[in-house]
C-alpha cells in the first residue's frame, strides 16, 4: 500500500512539473514566437531559438543553423512588409512532453496572410524540440511540412488554450 501511494505522489509531482515547465514554454517561446512573427521582427524572432539551432523543412532536403534562418526571416519580413503583407500564426499541440531542461513537441500551425483586403491561410505540421538555457526554454531543432495539413487537421490539435 505505502508503494502504490509512494508511486502516486510521484507520478502527481511529474505531471504538476511539467505542467509548471510547460506553462513556462508557452509564456517563453510559443507567446513570443506569435508576437514576434506576427510583428514581423526578426530579432525578436531569433531570441525564442537556440545559437545551436537546426532548422529543417522536411521536403526540402536542406538543413538550415541559425545563421541561415535569421537571414532568411530578415528577407522575408522586408519583403512582406515592403508589399503590404501582414501576417499572423496560430498553434494548436498534438504532443507535448518535457523531461527536465528538455521537452518535444508537435503541432500545427495556421498562418494567416492579408494583402489588399485578401485573407490567405496556409497550414503546417511541426516537431520542435525545446531546450532550457541559462533558465530560459528555446527551440533547439525545428522541422516542418506543409504537406496535407489542412483547417480541419489544424482544429484537431489539442490544447487550444495554447492558441494565442
């Protein structure tokens, strides 16, 4: 009995710690991420990633580091900004898990773009892999496609509290 009970409180405590990190996740990468993409600021951007960053568009066949994906955003905020583009994104999670200073995550996610009183919406699927550094969550690894991700499979994420 004092096992079972010994097993119990254990397995209470690793779910409120992860709850507790996962929170700090969401506060840490996820708000900003949405704040500073749909603000179209690169250098706030690239704060939410790790220095050691991997970066992958599955499909692509390339792998990006940092330096690579901060040019690449840089020229595209400019140029969405030069042609009167304004974007935002939405998360939703199918997966999420954190295990001390590291967590893994799935998802997808909505971006919405309006240009000349024109709304568009493209869909993705990610699988990010978050490391905590210096105290602060950052994204270590990130890959995604936007193959066959639709409305329907981005509603069909879990926590939608996590949809900014």
């Amino acid at each position: 009995m004092q096992k079972a009970l010994f097993i119990f409180i254990l397995g209470i405590n690793a779910v409120l710690a992860q709850s507790s990190s996962q929170k700090e996740i969401n506060e840490q990468v996820w708000k900003r991420f949405v704040e500073a993409y749909s603000g179209q600021n690169t250098e706030a951007f690239m704060e939410i990633h790790s220095s050691n960053l991997v970066r992958m568009p599955l499909g692509e066949g390339k792998i990006s580091r940092f330096e690579q994906y901060k040019v690449q955003n840089e020229q595209n905020f400019v140029y969405q900004k030069n042609t009167g583009t304004k974007i935002s994104i939405d998360f939703t999670f199918a997966y999420r898990t954190v295990t001390g200073s590291v967590a893994y995550e799935i998802g997808y996610y909505r971006v919405t773009s309006q240009k000349d009183n024109k709304t568009n919406y493209y869909y993705g699927m990610f699988n990010v892999i978050l490391r905590k550094e210096n105290g602060t969550w950052k994204i270590l690894s990130d890959a995604d496609t936007g193959e066959d991700v639709t409305e329907a499979k981005f509603k069909s994420g879990k926590d939608w509290s996590y949809v900014f």
